[in-house]
C-alpha cells in the first residue's frame, strides 16, 4: 500500500497545508521544495513534522505540481511549482535532499529562488545533496556549509567554507548532511524562524 503525505497536515491526510488545527497560521509559512522524483523521506518528515508542531504553516513546491514520490515510494502532494512563488512571500525556503535532488542543481528556477530567498532576508535551509543547488547558485560564498559526504568539491567551488559539520548555521542559511542530522536540521531551522521577527 502506498503511503500518501500532506503537505504538512497530519500523517496520511491529504490537504492544503496548513498544520492541522492551526487558524493563526499565515504570520509564518515555509516553502518546502522536493524532488518530483526521489526526494528523501528521512529529512522531508522531520522538517515538516517540526513546522507543524511550531505552528508553522508549510507549502510543498516541486518542479511540477501533483504527486511527488520519495525513495523509499512516499507520496506527497505538491502544490506549487518552484518557478511560481516568490520567497518574500515565505517565512523559509528550505531544499530537501535525495538522489532526485540532483535535477535540481542547476535548475534555473530553484538557483533563482535561492538567490531570491537570500536577497529577501528569508531562511534558506538545504539538507543531504541539496547544499549543492545554493552553491551553483552563488549563494554559499564565504559561507560556512556542509553537505552530504562526498559532495563538499561542488560546495568548494561555488566558494563555500566547508567545515563537514552535521548542521552548519551561517546567519540565515542552515545546511546539513543528510538523513541522520534530519532532527537536528530541522529543529535549528525552527528555532531560527522563532527567533526571527
């Protein structure tokens, strides 16, 4: 049986995405963007589980709307295109990791929505292989970063100071390893958010 995934309600309702229970959501939302295919479920659940505990509403974003599969065949529903929103309008824009991410790296519209993220003083959040997509996008320079192990040459060269560190907080841009620093990503993002007026 496939497992489907709201954008960030309850676990196997499919809804809009808002935290269920939530009426006050709307002062702070955050863009979750995931692969179409192959986004990684061990990092996705956790960063939406700790939005939706904190009150957080959350939009997830994709290359195409609909369906999005995970690696390990989680659904979630996607329900803006990445090429769509504008990061002002988001309190975060945070980049999911898997082996699908890598369509992402030099996509024109997640490196512009990057950079937008940056220019408009918002959070921006990578996790796993996805730190790759804010260094093509020229966002990681003389910024500290880490990324999953064996990906640090792509960091290196958009000018990044990789230090290998599970989680890596350089002001408002939060990067992580992988699956098993998920937890820990997503509670400094949600921290960080709480901390931000």
């Amino acid at each position: 049986m496939k497992k489907i995934i709201a954008a960030c309600a309850a676990v196997s309702v499919i809804s809009a995405g808002s935290p269920a229970g939530a009426g006050n959501v709307g002062a702070k939302q955050a863009a979750v963007v995931v692969a179409q295919r192959g986004f990684q479920e061990k990092e996705f659940l956790p960063v939406r589980d700790a939005l939706v505990s904190a009150g957080i509403g959350c939009v997830v974003v994709s290359s195409s709307t609909g369906e999005a599969s995970g690696v390990a065949g989680t659904k979630a529903v996607c329900e803006k295109k990445i090429g769509d929103i504008k990061a002002s309008d988001y309190a975060a824009v945070i980049f999911i990791g898997g082996p699908g991410a890598e369509v992402l790296f030099n996509d024109p519209a997640a490196q512009k929505l990057a950079v937008d993220t940056v220019s408009s003083g918002r959070l921006l959040g990578a996790i796993c292989i996805a730190p790759v997509i804010l260094a093509n996008a020229g966002v990681l320079k003389g910024r500290k970063a880490t990324v999953f192990p064996g990906e640090e040459q792509y960091l290196l060269s958009g000018g990044a100071v990789y230090t290998g560190n599970s989680v890596e907080k350089d002001g408002k841009i939060i990067t992580a390893d992988g699956p098993a620093s998920a937890q820990a990503f997503a509670q400094t993002i949600v921290k960080t958010l709480g901390d931000v007026p």
